[in-house]
C-alpha cells in the first residue's frame, strides 16, 4: 500500500474558498444535506486537529529533549501555540491539548467517533471529562463501551450521553467517584464576568450542600420581605440581599447601594464625556477586567464617590484617567528592572485590564518586557506589557520573540512569533470615547493629522 498523500494547510485553505464560494441549493432537501454533511465535516476536522496537536507536541519535547531542556521545560508553551492557532484563550488552549492526548491514547473509540461525525467535538471534550478519575484500563474499557459502536449514539441527546457515561463510571469504580467529588470540593472559587447592559455575572462554584443552603436562605429572606411589602421583585430582592450580605453594606432597596464598597475603581473617561459628552467610559477594579458603560453612568459614579459623607466608614476612591487626541494614555519610565506599581496599573488600564496575547481574555497577572532586559529592553510602559501569567510562561519557552510594530502614532502594537515562525499581532483596545483619526502622509515618516 502506497504512503498516503500528506494533508497541506493550502489544500485545507482552497477546500474552504471552493465551500464558501459555492452556490447554496434551491431544494430544500439538498440544503439539509448540506448542512448535516458540514456538521460531519466540522467532527472530522476537530479529530484532525486533535491528531496534529499530538503529534506537535510530541516533536517539540523529542527536539528539546535533544537540545538539553530539562524534562520539567520541555513542552512549554506548545499549548499556547495551538491556542494562538485556533484562535482561542492559552486556557482554551490547554484543554484542547489534553484533550487531544487523551483520545490518542486512553480514547480511541471517542476519536473514531469524533473523525466519523458521530460526535462533537463539545460531546467528546465530556466523555473525556467524566472518565477523568478513571484508572487508565476502565476508562479504555469505558471508551468501547459508549462508543465502539456508532449505531449506539444515534439520536442520543447530550444529557442523556453525559447520564449514560455517569452511571457507567459509578458501576466500574465507585470509589474513585468519591475521591473526584471530595477533590471537587477544592475547586470552589468564584468569578466575574460581563453581561449585557452595564450588568455583571457574578458567579460562585461551591459544594451543593452550600450552593443549596445558600439560596435558600436569599430566597427565604425575600420572600420574606414581598411579605411584608416591599414592592422589589423576588429576583431583585435575593440579588440586592446577596450583595449587601457579602459587602457588608446595608440593603437600602436600591441596587446602587453597594457603590459604597471600599474598593479603588478606575474610570477611563475622556474630558467631553465627563463634561456631558456621550462616548462611553471604561470602568474596573483591580483584578477585573474592564468593561464598557455609558458616560452617563460613568458620570454618576463619580458624583457618588463625590457625596460619600467625610465621617462615612466607607470610603470609594475613583482614579480618572483621560485619553489625548491620538488614543494614548501618557507614558511612564522608571530605571528600575521592576516596572513600578503604578506602571503596572497603567499596563493593565492600558490593556483594559485583560492579557495583551491574541485571543486571551485572562485578567493581568504579571507585568512584562516586550523586549526582555537580557537583550537591552528598557522598563518603560512602551517596551511593557500586562500579560496572564500563563502567557508570560509560554513566552519564555525557546523560539518565542516578541517586538513593538507600527508607527508611533497608533496604537500600542506587539507583534508576538511563535517557535514555527507564525505571527500574530495585538494592538491596545482603543480607549472609551476614541475614534480612527484620519493622517495624510506629508513625506518620509510624516503624517499630518486631519482635523
């Protein structure tokens, strides 16, 4: 049997022009064919990319092993790699590997599945989950059971694979059941992140027996409450009940009343909104990344910092910075090695709080050198940069480089190159209240703003 012709990004690439460029069929039949066969398609090529990542990964430690790098390096920053490729977060990214090495390995059943069609990549990614605490051999067995048999999946619906794999899992090893459920215990945290209309998801993982208990008792207080006429609905009483239990402050009906919160926030607003103009602001707090609000509220939370009372126990301290013409906040330096805490503030207000790597959304962790003071960079904000603490790891694996792009004038711009020589380039977001401005190039290098 001859050798089978090896798969090439730009016959991926002209596969995709020929779909895209094809003209949708008028029987309804035919478009339904369509779709289900794109379905089979997007199953295949996440198999495809689950394939390649292993075998990646599996090179780039054979190469570093042979180059001298320590066994506790090698690999590092292959995940982000493969996020940066994909498009997603360097977290994403990580999941996607593991994943990847375990349907190689422990789960060939579920990757068969998975190139065939009869799995997402969605339902694979929680088989592989729920068989995590399995030994090696069960959950092999666990893999032929569930899925060496197509024909088995047909028509089941998500929850009921997720029960069908739950049951099985409990039937072949109990105990390892308890041990996942007592380790999940240690991965309570809680989380923040942005919802629709200047609103925020606030979300805690905890042990059901607390979750439970914990929403009951909100729930009983503002039942309590509607009973005794207070005119807020019973979702608006439990959130505004759950802020002031967890604030400290006292419930006022309002849901303003936690603004008195003793945190520092920073207000990102330009001169014309803050004086009654309409371009929205960025509003954050150390730790969570920005988010967009419109000037007026913006506006109003400045007033409020304003009014606090000056014997008030509670104090908000509110940090406005402006933006000039150009979209850039003023530049700081300092000779140190270490940029400066409020370099580090400016870093992250500049990033709007989130990693300066393409496609991650992770919250500022570690202040960086773009260029690193090995090789002469300068601690200012220019050659600075916040970035995640898993992206300031991958960066410092063999092969990475990074370097500032783009004129002076625009805004700050970093290009990052992978060990395999693939660029990606992230700018600053554009401050609140920013537009394009509008150059005519007036000779070599010079650009003359239009008004």
């Amino acid at each position: 049997m001859g050798m089978a012709a090896q798969l090439t990004a730009e016959e991926v690439r002209s596969f995709v022009d020929r779909i895209t460029a094809g003209v949708c069929p008028d029987d309804p039949a035919a478009q339904i064919d369509v779709i289900a066969a794109l379905e089979t398609l997007k199953s295949a090529a996440a198999a495809v990319q689950a394939e390649l990542s292993v075998v990646y990964d599996a090179r780039r430690r054979a190469n570093e092993a042979a180059a001298g790098v320590g066994a506790a390096r090698q690999g590092r920053g292959v995940a982000s790699e493969i996020a940066l490729a994909r498009r997603e977060s360097p977290h994403r990214g990580q999941v996607l590997l593991g994943l990847a090495k375990v349907l190689r390995t422990e789960m060939p059943h579920t990757l068969a599945r998975l190139r065939d069609g009869s799995l997402s990549e969605f339902r694979a990614m929680l088989l592989a989950r729920e068989t995590a605490c399995l030994p090696v051999e069960l959950r092999m067995f666990a893999d032929e059971e569930t899925c060496a048999d197509p024909a088995a999946l047909a028509g089941v619906g998500t929850r009921e694979l997720v029960g069908r794999i739950r049951r099985l899992v409990a039937e072949l090893d109990p105990a390892a059941v308890a041990r996942r459920a007592r380790k999940a215990a240690s991965d309570r945290n809680v989380t923040v992140r942005p919802a629709p209309d200047t609103m925020t998801y606030l979300t805690a993982l905890v042990p059901v027996a607390q979750g439970v208990a914990a929403y009951a008792a909100l729930r009983k207080a503002a039942e309590a409450a509607r009973a005794a006429g207070d005119p807020r609905s019973l979702g608006q009483l439990m959130s505004d009940l759950m802020v002031a239990r967890v604030t400290g402050v006292a419930d006022t009906g309002t849901p303003e009343a936690a603004s008195a919160v003793p945190v520092t926030v920073d207000v990102v607003i330009s001169d014309e909104s803050l004086a009654g103009g309409h371009a929205p602001a960025e509003v954050s707090a150390d730790g969570v990344p920005a988010e967009v609000v419109p000037a007026e509220v913006a506006r109003n939370l400045l007033a409020q910092a304003i009014d606090q009372p000056a014997d008030s126990e509670v104090i908000s301290w509110f940090r406005c910075l402006y933006r000039n013409r150009l979209g850039r906040l003023v530049a700081m330096t300092t000779r140190s090695r270490f940029h400066t805490k409020a370099m580090g503030e400016f870093l992250a207000l500049r990033g709007a709080g989130i990693c300066a790597i393409p496609f991650c959304d992770a919250p500022v962790r570690h202040n960086d050198h773009i260029t690193p003071v090995a090789d002469g960079g300068d601690t200012t904000v220019e050659d600075g940069q916040g970035l995640c603490q898993t992206c300031n790891h991958a960066k410092q694996a063999p092969g990475w480089r990074q370097h500032q792009t783009g004129h002076e004038r625009d805004r700050h711009q970093v290009e990052t190159i992978t060990p395999t020589g693939h660029r990606y380039t992230a700018t600053a977001p554009a401050p609140p209240g920013w537009r394009e401005p509008r150059y005519v190039q007036t000779g070599p290098g010079r650009y003359q703003l239009i008004a």
